[in-house]
C-alpha cells in the first residue's frame, strides 16, 4: 500500500472540499443552516456539534442536511467556556 503523502493527496484537494463552518454562520435550526449553504453556494460543511445534543430544533438535521444536498465533512467541539 502506498504512503500517503500532502503530494500524493493534491488531486483530491480542490474546489468540492471548500466548507464552512456551521458555527460561524450562528443558524437558529437547520433550516438556517440550509439557507446559508445556499446563500453561499457551499454544499459542505464542518458542523458545530454542541447545538445537536443541547437543543431540540437540530434533532432532524442529518435528513434535512441530507436532503439540502449539504454534506458534513467533519464535525466540530467547543472548549469549556468557550
């Protein structure tokens, strides 16, 4: 198996993986999150996670992410007091 390498990984490094994160567009519920995407014309993201187990609006946004067509690269914590 060959070693992975920044050069061997530049092909798979490029406009796709442009995301933003979910945190800095401060959105009330999913649907926020969905319209900013669009807004922005961004179909990734890196997902603010605290907001999925501290409040009930984010309990669907897997599907509705999933249906807007947004995908979560990755997801994102906070640091105590943050």
């Amino acid at each position: 198996m060959p070693s992975l390498t920044v050069y061997s990984m530049l092909p798979w490094m490029n406009s796709r993986h442009v995301a933003f994160c979910s945190w800095s567009m401060k959105p009330n519920d999913p649907l926020e999150l969905v319209s900013a995407c669009k807004a922005c014309e961004i179909t990734y993201i890196q997902l603010a996670l605290l907001p999925l187990i501290q409040n009930r609006t984010w309990k669907d946004c897997g599907e509705i992410l999933h249906d807007a067509g947004v995908s979560v690269l990755s997801g994102m914590l906070e640091a105590s007091g943050e």
